[in-house]
C-alpha cells in the first residue's frame, strides 16, 4: 500500500517549491499543488515521500559532513567536498553543506504546507488527520534541529518570497522545542494517532519517543539541563525507531550505497579506531567498523582509514532515529553539567551504557564500570563524551557533543585547523545559493 501512494503522488512530489528561497524557476503547477493538498488521499503519499527524501539525502548528509568535521570518517579520495571539511577551510558551496541545506529547506516546506493546509480538508477520520498533522509539526522540529545544530544561524520557516529572516542560535532551537511540543499536545489529545502514524512511517517506529529524544538533544543544545533530563526521562529506552529502505533505486541505505554498492565511488572511509584512542576491549568498534578492511589514508591529512559495518551493510538495512543509550549519555551530561551531586547519578548512567549487554540495535560496549575520578567534573565529561563517539559513531550527533563539552577547544584557531584536532570548525558557512538568493543571510562564522 505504501508504494502505491508514493508512486501516486511521486510527481507532484518533485514540483514542490520548498527552498528557504525560491528558485529561479516560476512554479507553473500552484492549482495542482493545492488541489492536493486538499485531497485527504494524497496526504498519506505525501507524508511517505517527505520522510524517503529525508531518509535517502538528508541523513546521508547528517552522516557524512559532521562525520569529517569530527573525524569520524575521512576523505579516502581526491574529492573538494570531503577534503574541504577534513581541513576546515570551508567554502560556502561546499556541495555537502549545500545539499543538506537544500534537503532540509525542501522537506520542511513541505511539512508548513501539510500544516497549511490540513485543517481544511475533511478526512475520514480525526485519528489520522491528527497523525499527519502531529507528524508535520514533528518533522519541521526535527528540520530545525538539525539546522540549529550545525549551523550558528538559520531561518525558523521558509520564504518563498526570498526574503526568510534568520534567527539566533538560541531562537531556531526553540523553536524546535516548539514543534515539538505541539506535536506531543496533537498526540497527546488524539487517542489512535501516534499508531496511525507510526504504521505509516516506519515498520519499526515511535513517534513520541523520537520526540522526546530529539527535544533532550535540543535541550542539551541549549544549555538547560533539567529540562533534558525531564525529557529522556519520558522515552521508553525499550523502543526502537528506524528510518526503512526497500532496496529499490529510490530506497537505498545511502551510507551503503556510496561504501558497498557496485558502483561506489569511495568518497570516505572511517577513520582507525574509530578517530579517538579507543579503550582496550571496546566492542563497539567491532560493530561499527571492519578492522580488517584498511582503506587508503585519507588525502588531507593522512588519517588510516577503515571501511564502515554496523547499520551500512545492506541496501535495506535500517537506520535508528536515535540509539537508546545515547538518550542515557544525554542524560548523563545533562547531570554532569549540573554538577555536584548530580555527577554521581552521570556516573551511574555511564556505567549502565558501559555495561549494557542487552542493547536493542546490538550496540554493547562489554567494558567493566568506569575507573575513573566521578567527583571529577570535567573528568566525568570526558568519559561521557568517549562514550558518545564510541555508541553514536556516524549518527551526526558527535560533532555537537564535541562542541557542548570543549566549547572553547577551537578558540584562537584559523583555518585550516591542524589534522591534529579533534573537530575541523564550530559551524558550517552560509550556503552560497542561499547568499545569492536571500539578502538576510548573515556573514559566516570565522570557523
């Protein structure tokens, strides 16, 4: 049934105009376009199509450049995009940065559209309207999430009078917050409509835990510790979300696609051990990364390289939203930025990852509790932080993690940064497109 909506719906799908700005194409279809939005039977497919285009470009962009600023993965071949990023001397048409600000800009046009237009389309029943507009109201935070993580500043909605306004750091966060929000008191008033959605999503899908989770990440984000802990405490750390792929030429595993496939070109590989200095006997490395396999070093800097496995293997293979553990490290720094008394309940969480044998998606470190000084503050931040590029490796959450606990560890540096350091740049430039094209765009930070 769901590849029959898509399908239906897969050409209007492609004329949508979604960008922060507009093109330089005139949208001859705007009669067409909102008569589908006002037919209950194409939101389905329309819900379908945002999250495949996500889930195909999006995330592979999420994975890929915050994967170089970090030093996750590294460029194994003479590609600008990937050696650019390695460097950090970035420039504003960088394709990586490009792409996920296109990708991002279009999906969440499409969810203001379905908000748009949703409350005046009559559909069978309330239980799936409100699933697609909860829905909606999720996908635009999610949007605004990402955009809050890896750039200083973004619009909060899209323009297509070209004129999108940029807000603070702070402001896009919350406003993510807020989506989210309303996306909970949609589901939370609706009996039936977080089932409605999670079966058209997903096999394997959670709506109100992927919230919760992503709020504790904006949270963490934005400095406010115990409502972060609030947060993961309303996900159940029992539940599994995953992004699915048929294996189809439209629904590929991306990360597998440019590593496995017949005709990858072998942009990147993941760097040994994972970037960091692994602890003796981790086994999260075995999962993530096939020792066996050496790539060739990387063009910039030099870095060995190793070729990825954990979630990468297949054409189909799924993707988690989020990991369970990373919701407990989350947690766990929220406490240990609190300080005091809070670091011994930090300690204990990171022990629990440590120790965790039972990982839903197999994610099991197999190391004893952590040895180290738990009335150590910075101490217990470090340890967190090993465990965030150990358990979330290629998730696009370490660069963020990096930059929470070592906000200054790029302080006084110039481009390009030494190959040395732990993470290229605090933030990606402005898009030249959308310099070009949105007279607001702020000056881009100086790394």
């Amino acid at each position: 049934m769901k590849k029959n909506i898509i399908k239906l719906v897969s050409a209007f799908v492609l004329l949508i105009m979604a960008g922060a700005c507009k093109t330089e194409f005139e949208n001859h279809n705007s009669f067409s376009e909102e008569a589908v939005y006002q037919t209950p039977e194409a939101y389905p497919g329309i819900v379908l199509g945002m999250t495949n285009h996500f889930a195909r470009y999006s995330l592979y962009e999420i994975v890929r450049g915050p994967g170089v600023v970090s030093r996750e993965i590294g460029a194994t071949n003479t590609y600008t995009t990937e050696n650019e990023l390695e460097s950090g001397s970035v420039p504003d048409d960088n394709t990586s940065i490009s792409s996920l600000w296109r990708n991002l800009m279009y999906e969440r046009g499409i969810a203001e559209k379905i908000l748009t237009y949703i409350d005046d389309v009559t559909f069978p029943n309330d239980v799936e309207k409100n699933g697609i507009k909860a829905y909606a109201y999720f996908f635009k935070g999610m949007v605004n999430m990402y955009l809050g993580m890896y750039w200083e500043k973004a619009p909060v909605d899209n323009s297509p009078a070209n004129d999108a306004t940029f807000a603070s750091h702070a402001e896009i966060l919350q406003s993510a917050i807020d989506n989210f929000d309303q996306a909970l008191n949609i589901l939370n008033g609706s009996s039936g409509s977080d089932v409605y959605i999670n079966g058209l999503v997903s096999s394997n899908f959670s709506i109100t835990d992927v919230i919760n989770a992503f709020k504790t990440r904006v949270y963490l984000e934005l400095g406010d510790w115990q409502h972060a802990v609030t947060s993961a405490n309303n996900v159940d750390l029992t539940s599994t979300s995953v992004w699915t792929y048929d294996g189809s030429t439209t629904g590929r595993n991306p990360i597998w696609l440019v590593q496995y496939d017949a005709g990858a070109s072998e942009r990147w590989k993941a760097i040994k051990d994972m970037g960091i200095t692994l602890e003796a006997g981790d086994q999260r490395y075995a999962f993530y990364v096939d020792d066996a396999q050496a790539g060739p070093n990387t063009e910039t800097c030099g870095y060995q390289t190793r070729f990825v496995a954990g979630f990468w293997m297949t054409s189909t293979s799924p993707i988690p939203v989020y990991l369970p553990d990373e919701v407990k490290l989350m947690k766990a720094e929220a406490y240990a930025h609190m300080g005091g008394g809070n670091l011994s309940n930090a300690v204990a969480l990171i022990d629990e990852v440590r120790q965790d044998t039972n990982d839903p998606f197999g994610v099991n470190a197999g190391l004893g509790p952590w040895t180290g000084n738990a009335s150590d503050q910075q101490e217990v931040l470090d340890q967190i932080f090993y465990n965030y590029a150990t358990e979330c490796f290629l998730q696009g959450v370490r660069w963020n993690a990096h930059k929470r606990i070592y906000p200054d560890y790029l302080n006084g540096v110039q481009t390009p940064v030494d190959c040395a350091k732990q993470r290229s740049r605090n933030y990606y430039p402005y898009p030249s497109t959308e310099k070009a094209n949105n007279p607001n765009t702020p000056a881009d930070p100086s790394i």
